[in-house]
C-alpha cells in the first residue's frame, strides 16, 4: 500500500515551516521535546514542520512558549523566508 502524502498548504506555511524548523534546531530539541515543553503532540509538531496544518493563534503561542522565543522573533524568520522565496507576505 502507498504512503497518502498530505499537500502543503501555500508558500507561507512552508515559510512557517521552516521557521519553526530552523528555532528547533537551533536549540537542539526533537520534535518530540518540542512538543513537551509546548504541550503538543510530537506528530503535530511535525505536520507544522512540515507545512501541512494551518496553527492556530494559540499553537503559536505554545510553540514559542516552548522554543522559548518570542512570537515576533519566529513571525521575523518567517518573514525572511517568505522574502527569500519570492512570494508575498
């Protein structure tokens, strides 16, 4: 049986996408210790990562909560990537 692949959803998700990406990496963090100190589940985290859920308000809130950045420091990457990819933001 084939794998169903979830399509992203724009350009700015997979700037968002990459922004979180690029935080939890550069703090070292899992996936799923992300979604600890967040209090998200590691496979939500995950389709975050990867473009495929629109967060909402409050996952960002928890998401930056649990990077420990602040939310216009995440919105400032995001805005690099949009940038960097040519599209609108």
């Amino acid at each position: 049986m084939q794998e169903e692949r979830i399509p992203r959803l724009s350009r700015d998700h997979d700037a968002l996408a990459a922004a979180v990406r690029e935080a939890r990496a550069r703090r070292g963090l899992s996936q799923e210790e992300l979604g600890a100190r967040a209090r998200l589940h590691r496979n939500y985290v995950g389709a975050i990562e990867r473009g495929e859920i629109n967060p909402t308000f409050r996952t960002l809130l928890r998401l930056t909560g649990g990077l420990g950045v602040a939310l216009s420091a995440l919105v400032a990457v995001y805005e690099r990537n949009i940038g960097e990819s040519g599209a609108s933001p």
